[in-house]
C-alpha cells in the first residue's frame, strides 16, 4: 500500500534526529521537578522584570506613617514595614541583587574555575599540584567565615559581595573541570587532534571542553541557588548588601525586631530565598537527569 507524501513527511518528523541541544531540552521539559523549577525561576525573572520597568528607588524608601506596620491586604499584598514602605515592591525590587549576585558569583567561578580546572587536568604535574593545593586550601576555609573577612576587609557593597561568593564557588569548579578533562584527554579524538597539530589550548577549548560541559552545567546550576543563599546570610549579618536597600537577606535581617508583631517581614522575603534556591535545585535535577549518558537511547 502506497503512502501519501504527507505521511511521509510526519514520518520522517517523527523519527528524525535531536540535536543534543534539543534532546536535552526535550527530556529537561518532560522532567517534572525540572518543570517546576523553570516555572518558579520565570515567576521570580517576572519579577525582576516589574522591578526595571514600574519600580523606582523613590517608591521603596518612601512611605507614609498611616501606613506602619499594615498586615497584608488587597492594597498591600505583602503588608508594609516599620516606615510604611510596600514591602511588595521592596521585594520585587531586591530580586534585582539576588539574580545579580546567582549570575555575577557563578559567571567569575566558572570562568576562573573551568580554566584552572582545565589547566590542571591537562597538563598535570607541577601545575596540577600547584592548582590544587590552592583548591584545597579554599575549601578549608568555612564560606561564611571567609565572606566575613574578606567583606570586613573590602567594604560591604553588591560588587565585592559578588567577589567573595565567586572566590567561594570556584574550588567546586576546578575539581569538576580537572576531573572532566582526565576523563576525556586521552580519547581517540584528542590524539587525532594533537595528529593533525592543533595547539593545546586550542585542544582545550574545542575539543575537550565541549564534550565535558555537562558536570560543570549540572554545578552551575545547583551553585546558583547556594550562592543567593549565602550571599543572603552575609547581608543578614551586616556584612553583604545593607540597608536601605532591599537585598533579601538586609530585608529579614531588618525585620526581625519585629517578628513578634509583624512575622510576615521575615516570612515573605524568607520565602522568596527558599523559592529562588529550590527552584535551581530542581532545575540541577533535571539537567543532570537530561545529560547523564546511561539514559540516553
């Protein structure tokens, strides 16, 4: 029995080849944490979007004394705070120093990390020791520790809080990369590529790298969350983002005078942090779920 052209064509759709960006992202959207997570992520990016276009600095610092301490309501969803700010705004507004923070903090460690990493992996020896201990000796050292010092040395700002949470995350990043590139650095592609006389960075960055993204993807993902998280501990403690402005961990630390009277000036900025870090997590899941090889057909 003859079939149709059109048969033909839904056929050939049907069964054609992914790309490995597309099969990717076809089993990232059928994972349903990953789905959840992606829907979270795009409430709180809807967020920061209201903030850029409809929120000035003048609208969450300024507020009328009628309007302390207003429990939430229609016109103020998320209540108001000691100053009769909208605390609404204040939050939607601190979104834009978390996402910076997530963003900026995981963009340097995996830019530093991903080239140490590399480094360290490929060539071996002296440098590989000497990268390591390095590594090594920025992993013993406790995060918040270390944000606390090097804070207290270089002021409390967003761009030195950004520093600090990126100098915090890169050991992840080195370890990940290195054990990314001893796996791979004596497949047959690689020698075929040093055959043909391709330079070694060159090997790195086209070869190798690429073939070795997924972990360090998997990592990014579920650093970013951590990073916010931390990034918050430190402004709660005084030595991040400070008031006035709203970054999320300066909001519940300025609210905890009144968690006795007013509990929601802790709560919703605290639920923004656990919303923003569960949704990357979830995200991770599915990521590392999509690019593990055992589950590919």
């Amino acid at each position: 029995m003859k079939r149709n052209k059109g048969e033909d064509v839904l056929v050939t759709k049907k069964y054609a080849k992914r790309s490995t960006f597309g099969e990717m992202l076809h089993k990232l959207l059928k994972h349903k944490g990953a789905l959840v997570g992606l829907t979270i992520f795009a409430l709180i990016l809807l967020c920061f979007i209201i903030s850029l276009i409809f929120i000035s600095y003048d609208m969450i610092t300024i507020g009328t004394v009628s309007d302390r301490f207003t429990p939430p309501s229609w016109s103020f969803p998320f209540g108001t705070d000691n100053m009769g700010r909208n605390m609404m705004w204040r939050i939607f507004y601190g979104s834009r120093y978390s996402l910076a923070l997530g963003f900026g903090g995981s963009a340097i460690g995996v830019f530093f990390g991903v080239g140490l990493g590399a480094i360290a992996g490929y060539y071996g020896g002296v440098r590989e020791s000497l990268i390591m201990r390095f590594a090594d000796v920025l992993s013993s050292i406790p995060a918040m520790l270390f944000g606390i010092v090097i804070m207290s040395t270089l002021g409390s700002n967003l761009r030195n809080l950004i520093y600090t949470v990126a100098i915090a995350s890169t050991p992840s990043y080195i370890r990940i990369t290195r054990a990314s590139i001893l796996s791979l650095k004596n497949q047959e592609f690689v020698e075929a590529a040093h055959a043909i006389g391709l330079p070694n960075p060159r090997i790195i960055l086209t070869q190798i790298l690429p073939n070795g993204l997924s972990p360090i993807i998997v990592s990014f993902t579920m650093n970013f969350g951590m990073l916010i998280l931390a990034a918050s501990g430190l402004s709660f403690l005084g030595f991040g983002v400070t008031a006035p402005r709203p970054e999320w961990g300066a909001l519940i630390a300025g609210g905890r005078k009144y968690m006795q009277t007013s509990p929601y000036l802790l709560a919703f900025p605290g639920l923004f942090i656990m919303l923003i870090v569960l949704a990357f997590n979830l995200i991770g899941d599915g990521l590392r779920d999509a690019l593990d090889p055992k589950q590919r057909r």
